[in-house]
C-alpha cells in the first residue's frame, strides 16, 4: 500500500496537467484546431528524430564530400573533442574515386548490374513460390517455415556464427562445383542451342546466382503470399465456373491482384541487393582518418572527404535504382477497384 500511496503521489501532478490540458481544449478549441493540433503532437518525434538522424548527417555528408576535412583532435587537458576543420576542394573527391581510384567505378558499376539483375529474377521466383505455398497440402506449414528460414540465417550474428565453418567447406564446394561442371557445362549447353548472347549471359549469370535468389526471397515471399491470401474468393470461384483453368487464373486473377505488391519488392529486392553488394567494403575503407594522394599536383585529400564522397555516390545510385524500377514495375500495376 506504501508502494501504491507513492506511485500516487508522482503521478498526480502529470494527472492534474493531463486534465487541464483536455479540459483547455474541449472548452477553448475548435474540434477542427484540436485534430490539427494532435496531428503536429503526434508528428512531431518524427519530424525530430528525421531532422537530427537524418536531414543533418545528409546535410554534413554533403558538404564534406566537396572539402578537404581535417580532425583537429582531443583537448590535451580536458581530452574533449575539439572538432573538424573542412577546406573547399570542389569536385576533388569525385575526381579521384571515379577516375584515380583502383576499384570504386568497376565495383559500383558491377553492383548496378548485378541488382538489376537479382530484382527480376528475386520477383519472379517469389511470386511462384507464394502462389505454390499458398495452394493446399500437407506439411504446409512446414513448407513455409522452410522458406522464410533464410530471412533467419541472412541477420548478421547468423552470419559470422556461419562463415567459421566456412573454410572448411570451400574446397568441398570447390570440388563439387569443378564435378558438376566438368559432367555439364550449363553455359556450353546454351550457346549450342543457338540461343542469342544477351539471353546466353542473363540465364548463365542466373544459374550462378540461384543460391542467392533462394537465400534472398524471404521477405518477397511472405509479401506475395499476404497478397494473395487478400484476393477476393469469390473472384476463383467465379473463374472456375466459367471453366478457367489454373493457368488462366494466375495470369487473369492472381498477377493483376498482387501486382501492386511487386512496387513493394521490386524496392526492398533493390535496397537489399545493393547493401550486400562489395561497394559497402569498398566505401568502408576510407572512414578512418587518413590522406590520399591526388594526382595532378593538387595535393593531398582526407579519407573523410573521399569516404563522403563515396557515400553520396552510393545513396544516388541506390535512389536511380529504385526509380528505374519503379518506373518499369508501375507499368504492370494493376489496382482493384472494389
């Protein structure tokens, strides 16, 4: 009771503030003014937490990428941080890593290519793998778990726990793969069946790649399957009267109605692919302190500078990413009207 009579006690003065802050509404406040005001209330953390975590370090990012920034260092009798000093050095940055630095253009150029090609083939295994785990059987239950099992395995403690074992299976998987292709050459197979080299490249790189397409399907599975699950019944049954078959009603039925889930996705497939690709290792090379020589006479650049630079670069390429596809997927939305 002791405990009870306290809690009481401080709770008392928010109570009596919380009261006369509705009471000051209702009375005082137009219905109108008050949702309004609620509405800034309940946006503002947001607004705050977007300003000072995001607009703020984007806004830093930005102008050291174009200055030459130097760590001045800790107060020798406080040992507080003093700061950084940032130097105007124009396109400096941009200069090296596109045109001076060993890897950053042909990894960034790779990375595009290959997130490109992941979403299409990530979007179209998911969404047969939804359409089959959603039809009815037994161990289904089972059958889901399976797949949304890589979404367990891709988190990062996962990750390191499993890459310990990874030397030790390598040259196993080595002299597995050298068996396999050494017994059927899948690209040899294609080019034979004189199919173009557009299309001989696409499903070479596609079979290479069909581990990554299974590991990396999870999360597009479960959206596709919530997709489907929300389909009107009486839509299937009206189809099957009418004689449709199971093929007709995928094409008819299920794809218009999930296809404005494939917005949804196409734009994770992209953010996911792009954070797993090796411009990250590249970018991170540069975040601790140190100089770059710059050719041409102009002297030295710091890695902070070149690191923003790259981050910059980075974030660009992932927004064209998702614009491009978003700009290709939207031709194939389809919104049900009800």
């Amino acid at each position: 009771m002791a405990i009870k009579n306290v809690l009481s006690k401080i709770a008392f003065p928010f109570i009596w503030l919380y009261k006369w802050i509705n009471n000051f509404f209702t009375t005082r406040v137009k219905y109108d003014k008050r949702k309004a005001i609620w509405g800034i209330i309940f946006i503002l953390p947001l607004m705050v937490g977007f300003i000072y975590f995001f607009l703020i370090p984007f806004c830093t990012t930005v102008v050291y990428s174009f200055s030459n920034v130097k760590n001045i260092g800790t107060n020798s009798e406080t040992n507080q941080f003093i700061g950084v000093v940032t130097e105007w050095v124009g396109f400096d940055n941009y200069k090296y890593i596109w045109n001076e630095h060993a890897t950053f253009k042909q990894t960034m150029l790779s990375s595009f290519g290959s997130t490109l090609l992941d979403v299409p083939l990530i979007l179209i295994f998911s969404l047969i793998m939804a359409v089959v785990l959603n039809s009815e059987f037994r161990g289904r239950a089972f059958v889901r778990a399976v797949f949304f099992m890589p979404v367990i395995f891709n988190s990062q403690a996962i990750d390191v726990a499993m890459n310990t074992g990874e030397a030790i299976t390598e040259a196993m998987e080595g002299e597995n793969r050298d068996v396999f292709s050494a017994v059927f050459n899948f690209t040899e197979f294609l080019t034979k069946a004189n199919l173009p080299t557009q299309a001989v490249n696409f499903l070479s790189n596609a079979s290479k790649s069909i581990f990554d397409i299974i590991s990396y399907s999870g999360v597009q599975i479960l959206i596709f399957l919530s997709g489907i699950q929300s389909v009107p019944k009486h839509l299937y049954e009206a189809a099957k009267i009418e004689g449709a078959t199971q093929y007709e009603i995928f094409w008819k039925i299920t794809f218009p109605m999930v296809s404005p889930l494939m917005l949804t996705a196409g734009v994770y497939t992209v953010v996911d692919s792009f954070l797993r690709s090796n411009i990250l290792t590249t970018i991170n090379r540069f975040k601790t302190a140190g100089n770059v020589n710059f050719a041409g006479g102009l002297g030295n650049l710091t890695n902070y500078g070149v690191h923003a630079a790259m981050s910059l670069l980075f974030c660009l390429s992932s927004i064209l990413i998702i614009a491009i596809v978003v700009l290709l997927i939207s031709r194939m939305v389809f919104y049900y009207d009800e």
